[in-house]
C-alpha cells in the first residue's frame, strides 16, 4: 500500500506593524518629528502618488519581517495616499522610500545610527537627512550610484525630491517650503490662521465701513435732488421760469464803465 504524504505548506510570515519602540524619547523630539511631517502633509497634499508617514515599519524584502526598520519621517514619490499598517515594498510597486528623516534623542547611539545608514543605503533611499535638536547638528547624505554620500554643504541645501531648503541659524534649523514659506509647528500655524482670519474681518468691516459711506454719500445726493426738485416746484408756482433765473445766476456780471467810478 503506498502513503500519500501531505503536501508540504509554507508558513505565513507575519509583518508586525509595530517594533515595540516608541516614536518619540521626548517632547523635543517628538515636535520635531510632527513637524516635519505634517507640514510635508501639507506642501504634497494635492499630489495624489505622494505618501508621506511618521514613525512606520518599512519591510523592503517579502519573506523577511527581521529586515525592517522605522524611520522617524519616510515620503515616497508614486505611491498613493492612504492609510498603511506597515510599508510593504513589495505590495507597492517594489518603491522605496526615497527620502528619509531621523530624529536624534539622547538615546541613539552612533553604532545604531550606522546601521540605519547602511540599511537605508543599502535598500534604495535616495535622501537621507538627520537633525540632533539638542546640539543643532544637522547632516545629510544624497544617492550618488550605489552609496550614500554626505553632502558637503547641507547649510542651504534643496532636498532634489521634496524642493524644500534647509537653513541653519545659532538657534534652530529652519526649514522652507519651495514658495519660501517656513515649516511652522501646529501651534504657529493655529497662530497664524487665527491672524489671517482677523485679517479677514478687519478687511469685511472696512468693505462694510466703504459701502456705508456710499449709501450715506448716495442718500444725501437723493436728498439734495429732491430739495431742488421742490425749489424748482416753488418756483413754477410762483410764475418764475428755473431756466431764466439759472441763466441769470450763471451769467457773469458785466465791468463797471470807468467814468462811474469817479
């Protein structure tokens, strides 16, 4: 008697949608992250093949949930918008990332940030930007062939992909959109909304000061018209012709002959 044997299945890999690490060791770090985020949000948000996430697992290779990682700000140009539990290569057109962004907190180490170098090198990215808000170092590195190479002068910089310009001050680093408008925290742009919509009412109550101003320049014109309308019916009562006295008002007053003036 011959024994089938089962056919042989392969396991299902599982992709975690989280590491078990957190986004953020602190609050600097943390606006930081949102910051950048949510103003790219902002500046791609009418471009429909532009993701843009904070703090999502990357999985480039199908197969293999040990090679991944998480980096603080990811976009990547043609794929579409939408929500993810985790960033799939494989599931989205095999594109990586192509620009990426790492926070630094106390707690990372030069061996771990390597590694992260080597990793995004290694698996497509194209920018790659790092900013320690604690010490104001602000490196980056661009795709030249197969590597990741520093970018000499990153003080100035336009990141190719995104067009946005880095500029560093004694206090900060800036960052500025291709408009030349600066990312702003959620905070500043509340602030600056709450501005615009003052501005807006301050300019519909000048609109409104405008128009009442005519409507009273308009009535006083009606009431002028309608005094001399009832001039001119006083007149006509009283047997006087408008026109004879308008052209007798109008008409210049002749010189006084010289021999009246001795």
């Amino acid at each position: 008697m011959v024994q089938q044997l089962a056919p042989q299945t392969t396991p299902q890999v599982i992709y975690p949608d989280s590491d078990g690490q957190p986004m953020a060791d602190n609050t600097k770090q943390f606006r930081w992250i949102v910051t950048i985020k949510e103003n790219l949000e902002i500046l791609f948000a009418t471009s429909p093949d532009v993701f843009i996430a904070g703090d999502l697992l990357w999985y480039p290779v199908e197969g293999n949930n040990k090679i991944r990682k998480a980096p603080d700000i990811l976009a990547v140009f043609g794929r579409p918008k939408g929500d993810r539990g985790c960033y799939k290569q494989w599931e989205e057109d095999n594109i990586p990332p192509q620009v990426v962004f790492e926070i630094l907190s106390p707690g990372n180490t030069n061996t771990e940030m390597l590694r992260k170098l080597f990793f995004y090198q290694n698996y497509g990215v194209e920018e790659y930007y790092i900013y320690d808000p604690d010490t104001l170092e602000f490196t980056g590195s661009q795709r030249v062939g197969d590597r990741l190479e520093e970018i000499q002068e990153i003080n100035g910089w336009v990141s190719p992909r995104l067009g946005i310009r880095f500029q560093m001050t004694p206090e900060t680093l800036e960052i500025y959109r291709p408009d030349d408008r600066r990312f702003l925290t959620s905070v500043e742009l509340d602030q600056l909304r709450e501005q615009e919509s003052q501005r807006a009412d301050r300019q519909q109550q000048e609109k409104q000061l405008a128009q009442q101003q005519l409507e009273e320049e308009r009535t006083l014109r009606q009431q002028e018209q309608q005094r001399y309308q009832a001039l001119i019916e006083l007149l006509r009562e009283k047997g006087i012709d408008p026109p004879t006295v308008v052209s007798l008002i109008a008409r210049p007053t002749p010189p006084i002959p010289p021999d009246l003036l001795l």
